[in-house]
C-alpha cells in the first residue's frame, strides 16, 4: 500500500516537472524577460502604487511604506498568478486529460507550483529590500513560512474551481480579473489600514482573506511581533474551507467535464 502511494507521487511528480517545462517552452516565461517581469512585477507594481499613492497614504520619506507595499504586493502577487494560472490548468491540458490515466487535479498542482517557484525569487528582491531598511532579523520571521503555505492551501482549492468552471465558462476569466481587483483594493496593499475605523479593519479581516495573510505577513516581518491568534484562524479557516470546498467540487466534475471535451 506504501509503496503504490509513493510510486504515485513520484509519478505525479514527474508528469508535474514534464507540463513546467513544456509551458516555460511554449509561453512568456521562456525568454529570460518574460521570465525576469514575472520575478521582479511584484517590485514594479510597489514603485508605481508608492509614487501614485504615497503622498496620500504614506508617512513621509522616512517611512517604510514602500516596504508595507511591497509585503503585500509580493503575497497578491503569489495568489493572482497561481489562481490565475489554474483557469486554463484544463483547458490547456485537453488531450493529456483525454489520453491518461493519471490523477487529474495534477494539472492544478502544476499551476500552483510554477506561481510558488516565482514566488521564491521574488522573496530574494524582497530580503534586499528589507535589508535596505535594516530590520533586524527576527525568529517571528518564521512564521512568513506558515502563513505562505495557507495561501497555498487557499489557492490550491480556488484554482480547482476555477479551472472547472473556466471549462464550461469562459468568460469567468475576466469576471476573476474584475474581483482580483476588488482583494487588491480591499487588501490594504497601498494604504494603511490604522487610516480606517475599527469596524472596517475587522470587515476586511473576516471578508478578505488575502487581507488576513498580507497582515500577518506584515507584523511578522516588519514590526517582528507575533500575529494574533485570530488573524491565524480566519485564515486557517479559508484556506481549509476552500481547499476542501474546491477538492470536491473538483472531483465530482472532473469525470464530466473530460467526457464534454
């Protein structure tokens, strides 16, 4: 029983590796500029929201608001590029579902995984700036690994959706552009959110998950202080919610959707 377990992981695995290389292939991301813009467009989308926004939300030159920025556009940038990605996980995978008997939601995982692999080298543009505003390190800097891997545990389940419901709905992807729009605005990735009442900084946090992990990155690292333990279970309690909501959801579509296509 063990050893079939793990001769399916190492073979989903393998199919994993073999559909990133065949997308960096055929896509943006296999020229070295397509490459660098998905890396460094968390930074560029900081350096234009600070000198768009800064004179309204920011605290003066001496601030770190652009760090505050850019903690939260590097986690949106992570959960925009792997849910986005998932839309055409499908779609995109047509005759490999059709042809193989392999586990279909490694199609997703793929997705999932190429957006994480980004996501790393982004953290090292990141480090640099942090280094730049000489925050010392501190051991609440660990919890950035757990709170990273409950949004992708939350990604993991909306990509499943998504990519079932952009089968049948091709319009969805730019319905999902319109309400990744709405998160980033309600993220507080530009503005302070101490700037607004109290009602409203606790609607965002129970409505806006991607509120609730940029948040938690931003005490962890920025002001090296531990999270409140409410802010870990809101977003404990999205990240299962959706990824059990999407796992079956997922599987009980899946059959369908190969048989229309």
């Amino acid at each position: 029983m063990i050893r079939r377990r793990v001769d399916e992981l190492q073979q989903n695995m393998f199919v994993i590796h073999q559909l990133v290389i065949r997308d960096k292939k055929r896509s943006l991301s296999s020229t070295f500029m397509g490459e660098l813009w998905e890396v460094i467009n968390p930074l560029i989308n900081m350096v234009v929201m600070v000198l768009v926004f800064g004179k309204m939300f920011g605290d003066g030159s001496s601030s770190r608001f652009p760090l505050y920025v850019l903690t939260g556009t590097t986690i949106y940038g992570l959960f925009t590029s792997g849910t986005t990605m998932c839309l055409n996980a499908l779609m995109g995978n047509k005759n490999f579902l059709i042809k193989t008997q392999i586990k279909k939601n490694v199609y997703v995982d793929q997705k999932i995984l190429s957006a994480f692999r980004n996501f790393l080298f982004s953290l090292m543009i990141y480090a640099f700036v942090i280094a730049l505003y000489r925050i010392r390190p501190s051991v609440t800097w660990l919890l950035f690994i757990p709170d990273v891997l409950l949004t992708i545990i939350m990604m993991l389940g909306i990509g499943k959706i998504l990519a079932v419901i952009n089968v049948t709905f091709a319009d969805i992807t730019y319905f999902y552009k319109i309400f990744t729009l709405f998160l980033m605005y309600g993220s507080a990735i530009f503005y302070r959110v101490d700037r607004l009442s109290p009602t409203m900084q606790k609607c965002m946090t129970i409505l806006n998950p991607l509120y609730t992990v940029i948040s938690i990155s931003r005490e962890c690292v920025m002001e090296r202080m531990y999270p409140n333990w409410k802010l870990w279970a809101i977003a404990s309690v999205y990240a299962g919610g959706c990824y059990v909501v999407g796992t079956i959801f997922f599987n009980r579509k899946i059959e369908d959707i190969v048989a229309k296509m």
